[in-house]
C-alpha cells in the first residue's frame, strides 16, 4: 500500500561554490537543488530516474517557476518538500517548498514530460504502476 | 536619445560542460544565460551591474519563470533578446527570447528588487537617470 | 588529544546534473568534490572555514593536481578521504583519495595559502590552536 | 600549410556566476575555461571535438595541473593560449596560460586520453591528418 507511504523531505547543505559574490546561495543553483529533490522522491518511491533512463526513457524539465523568498548561505541546511501538483497522462508537475528551519527560502514548481526514442510517451501507459504509486500519494496540502 | 537606442541581442554559445547525460544544455544553466543577457543588457544601457554593486546597490532576483520549447545543445549558438516586461519602483521584470537560428528554444522572465545595505531602494529614487533610460527603451513587442 | 582523532571521509553522491555528454561525471566537479571535502575536514577539526571568515581570513586555492583514474557516473557515491600532504607557516596542501567502493577514481592535491585583507598570514600565528590540531593529525600514510 | 598557421588565443569574460563569495572566480571554473579555450583550438585546427564525438571518439581528461597566480573577477577579460606540451600516439598534453591584460592569472595543463567504445585509441592512426596538424604547429615557446 503506497497510499500510506510517507515521503522524507530531501536535504542539501549549501556548499561554499553556490555562493556568489553577493555572499548567498546563486539563484541559478535551486534549479539544480530541485532535481536533486526530484531524483530523490523517485528513488523514494522506488522507481529512480536512472532505472527509468535505463529503459530508455528520458524526462526532460518544460517549464520551473520560483520564487526566491529569502537568501540562503554557505553551510544552510535546506529541507526540500517535494509534491505532485499535477499530473496526466503525458505530463508531471512538482511542486516544491524549500525551508532552511522554519525559514521558507524559495517555492517553486516544474514541469516534465516523458520521451522514448524522442517522442512523446504516456507515464500512464509506460510505467502503470509507478504511475499508480504517484496518484494514491496522499496530497501533502492535504496532511 | 535613449528611445532610439538599438539594444543587441546577446549571444551565448553553449559550452561542452554546459551539457547533461541526455546530450542536451542542462536545463539550470538558461538560468546562468540569462544572468549574462541581463548584465549585458544593463552593459548597453551604458550602467553596468558592476557599477550598482561599486556604489553598493546589489539586485538580487526574486522570481524565475522559464518555458524550455525545444532542445538545445553543445556548440548551439542562442542569441537573447532581452526586454522589460515591468517596471515600478522597487521591481524590475524582464523578458527573454533565446533562439537557436529562427528556432525559439525557451522563453523566460526574471523579476529583480534593488537592496542597499539589506533595505529595498527605489531605483527610480537612487540611479533616477538609468530609471529613464530604461522607461523610454521602445518595447519590443511593438517594433 | 586530538592525535587520536578519527576523521571520516566525506561522501558525496553524483548528481545528475554533474554529468556530461560522456555520461560521466565532468571533470571540473571533482574540484568542487575536494572543495566539499575540504571543507567537512575542516568542521570536523572544530574550526570551520565560516569561522575564519567570520574572523577575516579566507582560504584562496594556490594549485591544483587532480588525477582521474576511473569514470563516475549519476548515483555514484565516492567516498573522499583527505589529509595533510603539507604543511607550512604560509602555506597548507592537502591530498585527496577518492574512491567509488574499492575503485579509487580520482587523486588529487590542493594548495592553499591564507589571507587577512589582502595579505598573506601565518596561520601558525594567527590560528595557532588550528595549527597545532593539524600537526598532531596522524598522516593516514601510517595508518 | 599548417606549420604556417596561427592559431588566436581563446577569450573568455568571466561572469557574474562565476565569482564567489570572495568576489573572485571560483577556482574550479578555470577548469572549465580551459574545456573552452581546448575546445576552441581544436576548431581552430578544423577538427572539432563534436565531429569527433560524431565519428564515435571521445576524448576524456586524465590529468590536470592548475596553478592561480592571480584572482580574477566579475567582467575580466581572460585570453587563454592553448599549446600542446607533449604528444604521442595515446595521449595529448596541452599548455594552457591565461592572461587578463599582461597579468598572468593561471597557468594550466591537461592530460587528455582517447577512446573509441571504451578502448584506447592511437590519435596517430585513427585520425592521421589531425595528428599532422597537430605536430607541425610551430610550439608557441619558440615564437
């Protein structure tokens, strides 16, 4: 039963290259932090992007949205929540809140799709049951 | 005469290192491109960024929106269109057009708030000429 | 005592993003990765590098050796060993064993100097407990 | 004629993401101005490393040596001279120095091996012409 399945937040600790010369985290680098967060909510529900490319299906990012709500520095600990906002059949969208403690440092979402061969390629049908796993994920805005 | 100024797009050519596993740009690095369109932008402007950061003034980003239309890749030359999408006081929004030849690859806007010591600042207030250069660059949509 | 002191490797996991057009992790991350591991060395000797900043020393790189021995790839975890190669009144090199199981995939060295305003400083005077830390550190060579 | 042929240093402008929290460029991007500047050179001497790719030979890093002179920063102007230190039927070791003005801010080399599906191949006999080419340039230090 996934429905009952709880989903750890993911970690990253800022490292001391993320920084810029204003002396905060690069915004550039939570695009990277989310895919972290992303790879490590797919291995958590136990079907990993690397599984996935192994079978020859690559999941490319359409569209991100952030918003950078507060800085963050060299050696934070930012917490990253990750939850479906939306998915269908050919595409999946993440929504993501990122807390450094009670800190919200940056919100944001992104979008993919699923390819094969480089067309198109219904999660749904390709991969039923990781896509039965993602939709009895209990709604976190529901917890 | 600013209001007859010829803005150039900026040209990017994407690295080796620039691309992922999936032989593709890394989707976080549009964000670096257009970090550069932006500075270059304000280059032209004739008020460059490291002239604000000299006088004390940084301008961090506050929110990222960016739609990735199609691939691109290593040696691809994206030339960046840049233009304001807003401006009041306190924020300033941009608008990028990255094309790779007539192929539109990813659309994007950045927001950005000017700080001085930590505080917001009015940039209309405290750089009152760049305000009006920036206010009477004839918009590109309608060119 | 702290020439009993155990100091752990540092660990990091591959990220997608690190990877290339090859598949394998880029070259340039495993500067980044020593930088990583540097710097957890540090925390675990009890006087990070945020503390020396905070103080007004920074730690600027002087050289760098890097051998890559075995590709990396996406999820690799490589545990990264560090210790002292060198050590002077002025300048500090470490060595770094990095291995993927019991594969070592990269060796390297860094050199680092230490600067207060702009000049260079002793960091046995200037830091002489940090010093004194490191000398007593056993080389792992005798391990 | 190639032993007649010039080849131009390579340019980079170092960027905003580039810097650090000292204000300086991170010392792990001139490992990747040097991919650049190799880059570069190589289309220089009409045989680039995506026509290479494409003929199914990748050519990875096996080593690297990196000595920083100077700090360089945000907007800097870095011309980087490429000349190959050694070469022989398996390996290519390039020289690299980088200027800003007459300042010698790091010099550098690289080890780079070849392969063609995982195995070692001869630069000399899988691509006799390049192989000319290449040592038949005049070495730099002579110039």
């Amino acid at each position: 039963m996934y429905n009952n399945m709880e989903i750890k937040p993911y970690r990253h600790e800022v490292k001391y290259y993320e920084c810029d010369r204003m002396g905060i985290t690069h915004h550039s680098n939570y695009i990277r932090f989310m895919e972290e967060a992303r790879v490590d909510w797919m291995d958590q529900l136990g079907y990993g992007f690397d599984r996935m490319e192994a079978e020859g299906v690559v999941s490319p990012v359409v569209a991100i949205e952030c918003r950078y709500r507060h800085t963050s520095t060299f050696k934070d600990i930012i917490d990253i929540e990750v939850d479906v906002a939306e998915i269908t059949a050919l595409k999946i969208s993440f929504k993501y809140t990122m807390r450094v403690g009670s800190n919200t440092v940056c919100t944001a979402t992104s979008t993919h799709c699923f390819l094969e061969q480089g067309r198109p390629v219904s999660l749904e049908k390709r991969f039923p049951e990781l896509y039965k796993r993602i939709i009895t994920i209990p709604n976190s805005e529901k917890r």
